[in-house]
C-alpha cells in the first residue's frame, strides 16, 4: 500500500515538474515586460543591516541606471553599521547620483519593516521600489520594474531572482534552491493563484496604495514583511504583477550553517504565511520520494527505475529553466542537484 501511494505521489511530482518547464518557459518567452516610456521619478528603498558579499558593486549597479529621474536611499538602524562607509564611498563615487542615508529606531519585531518605514519618511517621489541590499541589477531594472505601474490596476511589481557568484558548496546549493527550485514554484503560483504577495527583490509601489494599506508600520510586527505587503496591496482590489526581470542575489561566501539557519526562516515565513498550501510543496520533492520508494520497495527494479527517471526529470528540468533566466551559476552546480533536493526536503520538514 505505502509503495502504491509513493508511486502516485511521484508520478503527480514528475508531472508537476514537467508543467513547471512548460509554464516557466511560456512566462520567459511571451517577455510581456517590454520597455516602456512611463517613467516618473522613483524612490528606491534599501534597508540595510551589514555587509554583504560585493556590496559596493551591488550598490553600484543602481547608480548606473538607464532611467530619467530616481534617488537612492539606505536605511540603517544602527549608526556603525560597517555598510556605512560602504555608502559613503558610493556617494564618493558617483556624485552626480542622488544617494541619501536614513537612520532610525527600530519600531517593532520586523527592524527591515522598521527601515523602510523611516525610508519611505524620508522619500521625495511617489514611486516607491524597495530592493533588499544583496541584490545586483542592469541598467534596464528601473524601467522594467517601473512600466507596469502603467496601468492603474496595478499596484504593485515584484520580481524572481536568482543565485549569483556563489564561492562555498553551501552558496552553490543556495544558488540552486532559489534558481531552479524556488523560481518555477512562484511562477506556477503566479499561473494558478494569480500572485498575491511580494519578494525581497523587488517590490515597486505608488505612495498613494501604501498610504491607503497602513504605510510600512502596520507590518512591523510581522515576520514575512515581502509577504505582508504583497497580500495587503491584494486586498485593496490592486493586482500585483510579476515582472520577467530577473535580479541577481550575490552569495558569495555562505556558510552551511548561515544557509541552514537562512532556509529554515524561509520555510517558516513560508508556512506562516501561506499554511494551505505549504503541504503542497512536498510533491516538488521528487529525489526523496524516489529513495523512500527504493527502500520501501526493499530495493527492487521498479524503485531503481523510479529513481533513475526522477533524476532525470529533475536535471533536465533544471537545465531548460536556467536557460530561461540566463542562469550560469545554476548550471555550474548542476551536479549537486540530487543533495539540494533531500536538503530541500529537510528544510521543509524543519520548517
């Protein structure tokens, strides 16, 4: 009986791969995000807390931006914080770029919740993106982020985002979860629940909705902050578009604790936020499910060849998807697949 149910299930998880492929390579393709002229002045939002790996080059990539009229600002709760200086030496570098920096007190349990409250403050437009401190964009990103706010629907743009310049196993797996496990999840949640919550990647808005859903302080107190904001912008009838752009998170050195500790709060923000379809997410566990078959199965024929079309599956799927986002590091590490996927399992377990 147990055999007949894992044999189900991994049959329902191949085919929930396959149709990841089908609908991340129709979402990539159509590029419904084409450049457009709408470009009023932005605030761009980066609440910080440390340094991260090649943040002055991460930082960098903002000031570098093909669009007419925007200002940085950096949010830090502690005034010696090291990425101070780090701005510091932005302002230094790019002096024709208007690039502020914020402090304030922390106002709740949520400290970036708290930054950008104290961000937004101090913002002088009323486009407001909000982008977390590891990210790294091209020139195009405001542009792209920005056009959809077109529509008055709209009231609300975020972003995928992928794995860059992992140096450890432990970034590597890291790179692997968020490109091609993490990154076709929300894109298939995109196709079946018409997205209704937001990333850290991204988040672009009209001052005018955050206003009308409380500001940034009425979610200072929640733990998946990107979550919160997404659903509350749902709830005032907007849409929240997920754009095709895709940011790159800089990993860098990570360390398998840092990962372990960092994947399990993912998981709980995840489960929290979302508790119905949290339990869905174990048919996207194809690996494991394929070894608990071979042991269930007391290692006979039909469990090895279970496995064997699991990875696969698995590896061809990963492939075409990272194709799709342009993204290298994902394949470099292509051989770690079957290890992030048990750990994958792990972390949901955990969470």
């Amino acid at each position: 009986m147990l055999e007949t149910l894992l044999l189900l299930l991994l049959a329902v998880s191949w085919l929930y791969w396959l149709v990841a492929w089908m609908i991340t390579r129709t979402f990539f393709r159509s590029r419904r995000n084409a450049l457009q002229d709408y470009t009023p002045a932005v605030s761009v939002l980066k609440p910080v807390r440390g340094l991260d790996a090649q943040a002055l080059r991460n930082y960098a990539t903002l000031c570098q931006q093909d669009y007419p009229a925007y200002e940085l600002l950096f949010g830090f709760s502690d005034p010696e914080d090291p990425a101070i200086q780090v701005v510091r030496q932005l302002q230094h570098d790019f002096p024709r770029s208007c690039i502020r920096l914020v402090t304030g007190p922390v106002l709740g349990a949520n400290r970036k919740a708290s930054l950008l409250h104290h961000l937004a403050a101090e913002a002088r437009h009323d486009i407001l993106v909000v982008s977390d401190s590891d990210m790294r964009v091209t020139p195009d990103y405001l542009r792209r982020v920005v056009a959809p706010l077109a529509d008055p629907a709209t009231g609300l743009v975020t972003c995928c985002y992928r794995g860059d310049t992992p140096r450890t196993l432990a970034a590597g797996l890291e790179a692997l979860q968020i490109g091609v496990i993490f990154l076709p999840s929300v894109i298939i949640a995109n196709w079946l629940f018409k997205f209704g919550f937001a990333m850290g990647s991204t988040a672009a808005l009209r001052r005018a909705d955050l206003v009308r859903l409380g500001g940034f302080r009425s979610i200072t107190n929640y733990l998946a902050d990107d979550y919160q904001l997404g659903a509350r912008v749902a709830q005032l009838g907007l849409k929240v578009h997920l754009s095709d752009y895709v940011v790159a998170t800089v990993l860098g050195t990570t360390s398998l604790l840092e990962q372990w500790h960092r994947e399990v709060r993912w998981s709980r923000c995840a489960r929290v936020s979302r508790p119905w379809h949290y339990p869905g997410l174990l048919i996207s566990f194809t690996l494991p499910l394929a070894l608990l078959l071979v042991l269930v199965s007391g290692f006979a024929t039909i469990g090895w060849q279970a496995l064997a079309v699991s990875l696969a599956i698995r590896w061809l799927v990963a492939y075409l998807v990272s194709g799709y986002t342009g993204d290298v590091e994902s394949r470099r590490w292509f051989l770690w697949l079957p290890l992030r996927d048990l750990l994958s399992a792990l972390v949901w377990l955990v969470g």
